[in-house]
C-alpha cells in the first residue's frame, strides 16, 4: 500500500484543484454553517479584537477598531461566499482581496497616524490581524472541501448498499417462487389439468408486474400493491379455495414510497410459512392506514402463528436494512402474534416518503 505523500503545492497554492459539481454541492454541500459554528467564530472575533484593542497604541483605540471592524466584515463575507465555493480558485480570488485590503488599511494608517512609533505600533497590530485572514481562510477551504468529499463518499456507500439489498430482494423473491409454480404449472400441462391456463395467465401478470420492480430504489405502495396482487392471484390459482385474501388500504397512502419488494415478501412469507402448509389454508390480510405523520401498513394470517423462537431470515433482516437506507430511522418493521390468532408483520414509515 503507497504511504500518502506530501502535496508541497498546497503549501503554496491551496485547495481543492477541481470544483465541486452543481449536482454534488446539492447533494453534500447544500447545508449552512450551523448555529453553533456561528457562535463560535463570532465569539473568537470578539476575543481577538479585544486583545487588539489592548495591543493598540495609546490614542490610536479608534483607528484599531475600525480596522478591525473592517477586517471582520470582509472576512465574513469572504467566508461566506467560500462555504459555497470551497475550492482552490475562490479561495486566491479571496487571498487577493485581503492583500488589497491589507494596502488600503496600510495607505489609511500613514495618513491618519502622523507619528512613526505610534504608525508602526498600529501597524503592527492591524497587519497581524490582516496577516491571519487568508491562514483561516485557507483552513476553512480545506474542511469545508473534506466534509463535503466525505458526505460525497457515505452517500455513494450508502446507494451502493441499497443496491446491493434490492439485488438480494430480487434475487430471494423470484427463484423457489417460480420453481415452485413452474412445476406446479409443468404437472397441470402433462394432466391437461384445467387449472393450468389460470396459473399461466396469473403467473404472466406476476412477471409483467415484478420484473420492472427491481430497477428503482424507491416504488410507490400502489405499484407495489399491484405485484401483491398478482402473486396473491398465481397462490389462489394453486392453493384454489385454500386462500382467501382482503386487501384494505386507505388512498392516502398509494403514493408513498417504500424499497420495492418489502411488502411483497412480507406477503409471500405469511402465505409460505402461515397458510400454505395447513391443510385448511386461511385468509391473509393486507391493511393500511395512516396515523399522523406515520404510515402503518400490517400484514396478518391466521395461520400457525410465530414459532416459540423467532429467528429472522435474510429477507426480514435485508427488509430492516433497507428500511433504514431509504426511509430513516423511523421506520421500523414489528413481528408477532396477530390478536385473533396467527402471525402478523407491520411496517412503520414515515408519511412524508410519500410523494404527489
């Protein structure tokens, strides 16, 4: 591994040598300097002037704290207008403007302080003032450029992970599911079974509808729903009476956005492990509402119901992951008992992941 090396034109020429992207500056860089940084610097100033106000020449106070005062706005505004520019260019154009500055204040002190001794004391004082400007400049730069790169950096992580979970969701739902329904589809054919031309048909609806899913990070609950729906229509087609299903969902909520395939494995578990191994089958439950500023949608059977030791599998843990990847940390995913029997999965989002 290469040890890192001394950039030596930073010393002499600093900053980030290409400018942040409009793109990558709203992405990462779009925050204002916090209240507490403000307040900090500010109270730096004051501590600042007042040491130079008492470093100042007898009689010259006034001149001081006009130079100082002076120096305080063109820094602020300086450090203002590089928070949105951290980069190498801004930060010389600001170099030179403290230069220019720093002539002016020098121009200023020889025509109002005639005395040498007292003209140099001053100088001295608002010169060392002057001289620090483009040293907290150029640390500013420098921060403000590292911060935005290492938000840059998490948020390319963090996409990567949630592609890497919806692959693994796609990955999961499509090949026991399909095995499972082609053979059950292959059996039907060789019998000349007249249940095999409605799994065929269901089993189209299901492809068309999932198949497209995968490719975007966030899916509106009514496209998912749909999916549901065709899955929900392939099981009827081969557990027949065994299954029944309601859906019950309030309209608010079919532009919320969750991660594709969450709700669809949430349905295919219950039908898999709650309903699909008894005799009898059940009835499987859909239901959404909306409470606040939250979305509660719950899926329940009545069915077995959770075994005495719950262990999660790769699909509700991958479901958690990218719950927080795409929605926060309020959402959350609860397991149980549902209250007349069975099983029951309920998914808390926040409402305002829904879009118009």
């Amino acid at each position: 591994m290469r040890s890192p090396r001394i950039e030596w034109h930073q010393l002499w020429y600093p900053g980030r040598r290409t400018p942040f992207t409009a793109d990558e500056m709203a992405r990462a860089g779009s925050n204002a300097p916090g209240p507490t940084m403000v307040v900090a610097v500010l109270s730096n100033v004051l501590m600042l002037g007042a040491l130079a106000m008492q470093l100042a020449p007898r009689g010259q106070a006034w001149q001081v704290a006009l130079s100082m005062s002076l120096m305080a706005v063109a820094g602020g505004l300086a450090a203002r207008w590089l928070w949105w520019q951290p980069w190498r260019r801004p930060l010389m154009q600001v170099s030179i403007g403290i230069v220019v500055l720093l002539l002016v204040l020098a121009f200023f002190i020889r025509w109002q302080v005639p005395n040498r001794d007292d003209r140099q004391g001053l100088a001295l004082v608002v010169g060392g003032g002057c001289a620090m400007l483009p040293l907290l400049m150029w640390f500013l730069v420098i921060w403000r450029a590292q911060q935005i790169e290492g938000r840059l950096r998490e948020l390319a992580e963090r996409e990567q992970a949630i592609e890497m979970a919806r692959r693994l969701t796609a990955a999961q739902l499509e090949p026991h599911f399909l095995f499972n329904t082609l053979a059950s589809l292959q059996h039907w054919v060789q019998t000349k079974d007249d249940r095999a031309a409605p799994l065929l048909s269901a089993l189209t609806g299901y492809l068309r509808a999932t198949l497209p899913m995968f490719k975007r990070p966030l899916l509106a609950l009514a496209d998912e729903l749909l999916a549901v729906e065709r899955y929900l229509q392939v099981m009827q087609a081969r557990m027949g009476s065994r299954l029944t299903w309601h859906i019950h969902l309030d309209p608010a909520l079919h532009t919320l956005q969750l991660p594709p395939g969450v709700l669809l494995t949430l349905v295919e578990n219950a039908v898999m492990h709650g309903l699909e191994p008894q005799l009898a089958g059940g009835e499987l439950h859909i239901r959404g509402t909306r409470q606040a500023q939250q979305a509660l949608i719950e899926v329940s059977d009545n069915g077995a119901g959770p075994p005495a030791e719950l262990h999660e599998g790769v699909g509700l843990s991958n479901i958690r992951q990218r719950l927080q990847l795409t929605c926060g940390p309020t959402a959350a995913l609860e397991l149980g008992a549902a209250p007349g029997g069975g099983f029951r999965a309920q998914l808390l989002l926040p409402f305002n992941s829904a879009t118009p």
